[in-house]
C-alpha cells in the first residue's frame, strides 16, 4: 500500500521522475512480518511540502499562480519569457532583443498545490502517469481546484525452497508459503480551499480497495482510505490536519517509504492507523524553522485484537470506534533536510504512543484485558554519497535503521530491528531506479513464546530477514519490480516443521494514472 521527494522544484524534473519508486514496493514492503499477517507499508523522498515551500515562499507562489492561468499542454515544457532583456541600438532607437537563454517553465508546476499535504508519503504528481493530462481532463479539473491521483499495486511471492511445506490456503501461515498475489488500489482527490482565503487549505477524499489470496493480512475491503481537512497557521509555521487519517504516511517512515522488506508492524500493533484503517484523528506539527520539527496525534486506536480484527468489524472505515478501541496519543520529533548541490539528504526522528485500548495478555488471551500500551521508536536515514549533485542532488547512495518497541506482555512484538542501504539513480542510463537491500530482526514477546512451549508448541523467539530488491521505472507511470527475501523463522512465534526457512521470489507493478 506504500515511500523521495514528490514536492521537488520545477526546474528538477527528472529528480520528479523518481517520486513512484517507494509505492513499488508498498504491497510487499514489510514481507518479513506480512508473511505473519501483519500490514504493509505503502510507499519517496519524504521532503514535508509545507517546510519545503517556506525556502521559495514568495517565488514558487507567483510562478503557481502564473501558470495556472495558462493553457498548458504536457508533457513539452514551454519557454518562459527571458529573464535578461538587453537593449540593442539601432539609430536613435532601442529594441529589445530575446536572449537565446530562455528559462524552462515545468507544465506540471500548476498541479503541486493539488497533491496531498501534511503526510510524508508524498504521492505522484501527473507527471508520473500514464495519462498525465491528455484530453485536457486534468486541467479542466485543477481549473475549477480539483487533483486526483490513482494507482494499482500487485504482487506475486512464492518460497522457492523445495520442501517448503505447502498448505491449504485456510491454513496458510506466511506469505509466499503458497504463491500468493495481492492487489492493492487507489483512489485520491483533492480540492483546494485557497480560493476562499484558507492557508493552504486542502480536503482530501481517498478510497481502497484490497485483494488476497491469502486471507489473513487482509481481508479483503472496499471503503475509505482518507477524508482529512489540512491548512497552515502562522506562515506555515503550525500545520493541522484532522479527519479519518492513515497516520502509517504521517509518522516514521522512511526517505523512500515502502521499501521492500521495511515496515512498521510493531506500531501497527499498537494501535496506529494504516491505509486500510484509517481512524479519526487531530494532527499537529509545529516547524522550528525549516528543519526542526515537533508532530503530535490524538487518534481514535484501530482494535486492540489486530488488523483483521479491526476491517471485519469496519470493512468501510468510518466506523467511529471498534469493541474495545480508545484513544491512542503520538508524538514524533525530528530534523529534516533535502538534498541540494553538497547537501546530503537527511532525516532523523524519533516519537512514543500511548494507547488507552484495553488489550488482552498474549500470554493468557482469557485474562482480564489490560489498558496502557504503548510504543516508541528512533529512526534515521542519510544520502551518504551523491551521484548527480549540481542537477540532481536526490541520485546517490542512501543508508539507514530504525528501532522500535512495545511491551511483551500486550504485543507480539516486543522489539524490531532494521538496517537498510538503498541507492536511488545510481546507474546513469535508469536514473529513476532504485536498488534496496534492508536487514531486519523481529524479537517475539518473550510470554508468548513461553506460553506456546508449554503448549508443546514448536516456537521460535526472534525471525531475521534480508531482502534485496531492484524497482525500474518503465514508462511515465508504470513500475516494476524484483525481489529476493531470505527468511530464518518466517511465521510468528510458532511454526511446523520443514518451515524454518524461507526463500521468497517477490514480483510487483505499479500504474499510477
């Protein structure tokens, strides 16, 4: 379901072509605990819009509104009027002479203040679509403030290890144990509330629609995705962003979100809203500058039980509450820079929840539930190498890890560990790929590891995996990509025999249009 930065000056259009790559992975992002029934990750370069556009308030602003009178034909960008006019003499007269020099206006500059604000999962702009604006229905739409942006995301994974104990589906118990496919599909519209007068003000209206073959990471929903209202106080110094939120794009992440074999389950766990649960929430970020940042979240929980549990009970997504489900609190504090000619792209960020759901003891499911649980986290992610700075300082090599945590008495997780080192661009001739290789290590709640060996259960405390991937852009809008995931321990907590091992074969696209 879903990670660069899609908010990117208009000048850097190929540096914008890169802005699909982390939604590639989104369906099979978290493929180490989403074969134990955990949710994706969908997924850039997560440059917040708001903070970005404070360094080119006053010029990106009269551009936008420039452009947005023009009739404009993509994807040939048109040339600006010239910036330097000297005057030649002929006789007693002057006339003006255009430079050769002409400044290139980006056809798609028009549409930024269309796409989604407030999250750090920044999706495609039109550029990146298969359709961009033929017809002209695109900017019949953004005339009247309109933007919509949809996708559809599948994958295919099967364990290649023979003797992998195959199974009926119903008795599945991690992905790829059975070929498995999933297909996930978006729809996003936006409308601009800048024409009366609100600060960057923006509704964001999004529906999902998921499919699998294996039954427990879904189910399978058609419902809400979003419907949040955004807009900027204080020369966007304050952001506020409240309504039916998915707040896995509001919070961590990574600077390419979704990449393959990274998630977020230990949060998810937890309590924090995802694509396919989205929960009422209150979002408030303060910016210290442009780099410096404080986020805060008052969410109504998803179910204490799980994901399953919670889209069986609200498939739509508009349910107020689910049995057992209170309010879960989030803060996340963090630096944030954007690549530029010698500056390396940086991110660091660290946040805690607490959640007043009442849960059940996953040693002793019966016992009284139990309200209290919580989460923290630390990630970073550094550009440590640049392949293009002077035209385009994103391209280069890119390393990073988070830590997260949650009681083991009230979650199956207890700790979870990740490495990661991904290069985006880093071949000349595919300068829009990306290349992914992420390590990671998932600590299962010491009770219920205990709890199963007493059963006589066969159990494991800890699943460690490496995934590499390789994500090619193809065309304007369309992805696909490739991947390998070895797996030690791929079910959670209990497994069979013969299922100690994984090799996963892991295959994606991504359409945008």
């Amino acid at each position: 379901m879903a990670a660069l930065s899609f908010y990117l000056r208009p000048r850097e259009k190929q540096c914008r072509l890169l802005i699909g790559l982390p939604l590639a992975a989104c369906l099979v992002g978290g493929s180490v605990l989403a074969q134990t029934g955990s949710g994706l990750d969908p997924s850039s370069h997560p440059v917040d819009q708001a903070s970005k556009r404070r360094k080119t308030c006053h010029r990106a602003e009269k551009l936008r509104i420039d452009l947005i009178h023009q009739a404009i034909s993509p994807p040939v960008p048109a040339p600006a009027s010239s910036q330097a006019v000297p005057l030649k003499e002929s006789g007693n007269a002057y006339r003006v002479v255009q430079t050769r020099e002409q400044n290139t206006v980006d056809p798609f500059a028009r549409y930024d203040h269309l796409r989604e604000k407030g999250a750090w999962l920044n999706i495609p702009g039109p550029a990146d679509t298969i359709d961009q604006d033929k017809g002209g229905v695109r900017s019949a739409l953004a005339d009247v403030g309109i933007g919509y942006i949809g996708w559809t995301h599948n994958s295919f994974a099967n364990n290649l290890l023979p003797n992998a104990a195959r199974s009926t589906i119903a008795n599945q118990l991690y992905m790829g144990q059975n070929p498995t496919f999933a297909s996930a599909n978006f729809m996003i519209v936006t409308y601009d509330l800048r024409r009366f007068g609100i600060a960057d003000g923006q509704i964001v209206i999004g529906a999902e629609h998921q499919y699998w073959t294996w039954d427990r990471p879904g189910p399978d929903r058609v419902g809400v995705n979003t419907l949040a209202y955004y807009q900027t106080f204080f020369d966007r110094t304050l952001e506020l962003k409240l309504g039916y939120l998915r707040n896995q794009n509001e919070f961590t992440g990574t600077l390419f979100g979704g990449i393959t074999g990274s998630n977020m389950s230990a949060l998810f766990q937890a309590g924090m809203s995802t694509n396919a649960a989205p929960r009422p929430a209150v979002n408030l970020k303060y910016n210290f500058g442009d780099r410096l940042y404080n986020k805060v979240s008052v969410q109504r929980s998803i179910s204490p039980d799980g994901l399953y549990a919670h889209i069986t009970e609200d498939p739509i997504g508009l349910n107020w509450s689910t049995a057992n489900a209170g309010i879960l609190l989030v803060e996340e504090a963090g630096y944030k820079s954007k690549a530029a000619a010698g500056v390396h792209d940086t991110w660091l960020r660290a946040g805690v929840g607490v959640n007043s759901s009442r849960y059940s003891n996953v040693a002793d499911p019966k016992h009284q539930r139990e309200s209290g649980n919580n989460f923290h986290y630390i990630a970073a992610d550094r550009q440590l190498w640049q392949k293009d700075a002077s035209r385009t300082p994103s391209r280069g090599i890119y390393g990073g890890f988070s830590i997260m945590g949650a009681p083991p008495d009230l979650n199956s997780i207890s700790r979870y560990y990740e490495l990661r080192l991904y290069a985006k661009g880093a071949i000349d001739s595919r300068p829009s790929d990306l290349i992914a290789l992420v390590a990671s290590n998932t600590s299962w709640s010491k009770f219920a590891v205990d709890a199963a060996l007493a059963k006589g259960q066969l159990a494991h405390r800890e699943t460690t995996a490496i995934t590499g991937t390789y994500t090619a852009r193809l065309a304007p809008g369309i992805y696909a990509g490739v991947g390998l995931s070895y797996i030690h321990h791929p079910t959670s907590i209990t497994h069979r025999p013969q299922m100690e091992h994984a090799l996963n074969l892991v295959v994606s696209t991504l359409i945008f249009f």
